[in-house]
C-alpha cells in the first residue's frame, strides 16, 4: 500500500509556503469547494487583495470600535486589531487570515449589537 500511496501524493510545497503534502485530487476538491486556506496549517493558498477587503471596510463602518484579540495564520503572531465583521487586519503582516478571541464581554456586546 505505501508504494501506491506514495505515487497518489502531490507535493504543493513549489506552489505555497507552508510546504505541506496533499492528494492532488484533494487538493482540487478542496480549492472547488471554495477553501483559500490549508486544512493544516490555514494559510493562504491563494493570494488575497487586502486592499479590496480595507476598501470594504471602509465603506462599511461600524458604530462599535472594540478592539479585539487576534491570531494571524500567515505570520503566526498575535496581537489585537479593531473589529470589524467583514475582517480583522494583523498589524504585523498586514493580511485578514486571523482569527480572532473574545472576552466574554466582547461575545456579549456583539451578540446585542451585530453592527
């Protein structure tokens, strides 16, 4: 079996940074389905405009300025950033791949005031 498995393997690490393996035919299933991330380390497989995503943002504002906790998956730190529903920026890198944590205090404004 591992000879075969082996031959099924597509290597991505020419195409992408984050030099992770995946099954070719995976791979485009997972594009096709719309995923922009990789499922293991979730950065970017694609390139992404931030500029187009501040644009929104700016056209976009929002009443609520809270400032929340962030993880970028692109240069791996942690910070904070404003927070928006359309993204939250890293101040380090500079892309929208975060995720971000909130207090519990946060969830509760946010749940009572989406926008």
């Amino acid at each position: 079996h591992y000879p075969l498995r082996r031959q099924r393997q597509m290597c991505i690490r020419d195409r992408f940074d984050c030099s992770h393996i995946l099954h070719a035919e995976c791979f485009k299933e997972y594009i096709d389905n719309g995923s922009i991330r990789c499922p293991m380390c979730k950065k970017s497989l694609v390139h992404i405009d931030n500029s187009m995503i501040d644009n929104l943002i700016l056209e976009n504002p929002i009443s609520n300025q809270m400032i929340v906790s962030i993880h970028c998956y692109e240069c791996g730190t942690d910070g904070t950033s404003p927070f928006h529903p359309i993204g939250r920026k890293c101040q380090n890198c500079g892309t929208y791949n975060t995720e971000m944590s909130l207090t519990p205090e946060q969830n509760r404004i946010l749940l009572m005031d989406p926008r």
